[in-house]
C-alpha cells in the first residue's frame, strides 16, 4: 500500500511523518503526481538502470544500489503480509 512505501520517496523511515507540506492541496497535488507516475510503469516496460565504473580500462556495473533499495522495497512487502 502507498502508505507504506510513500514515506521512502521523500527520505523518511516508514514511521516517521512525511515532510511538512504549505497547504493540502499541495500534499494532494504531489502524492496524485507520485501514483500516476507509479501506474504509469507498466511492468514489462521497467527495467533497472545501473551505473558503471571504469578501473584500469575495464567497465563495471555498480549494482549495489538499485540492489539496496529493491531489498528495501521486499522488506515492506513483507512487512505488510505479515504484520
């Protein structure tokens, strides 16, 4: 549920508030804007996008990151189904 990943977009921990906003209807405004954009992406159309590094003429794929946030988003999934 939104609520539960929605807090992560704006740099909280899932039980801290979310940013103060100047008025609701920019809260409105700003959460509608995040759940098109989330509807948006079809899931044949995703796919990761990774950096890469160059050592001594050779490319890496820097990965770690993407890794981190996707294991974040399977922690909240499983949070939500157990808890």
């Amino acid at each position: 549920m939104p609520d539960q990943w929605l807090p992560r977009i704006f740099g909280s921990e899932a039980d801290e508030p979310m940013p103060e906003f100047p008025s609701l209807k920019v809260v409105k405004r700003v959460i509608d804007l995040i759940m098109r954009l989330t509807f948006e992406i079809a899931p044949q159309e995703f796919s990761p996008s990774f950096s890469t590094r160059e050592v001594e003429e050779k490319s890496y794929t820097i990965v770690d990151e993407w890794c981190s946030g996707f294991l974040q988003g399977i922690r909240l999934t499983q949070a939500a189904t157990v808890g």
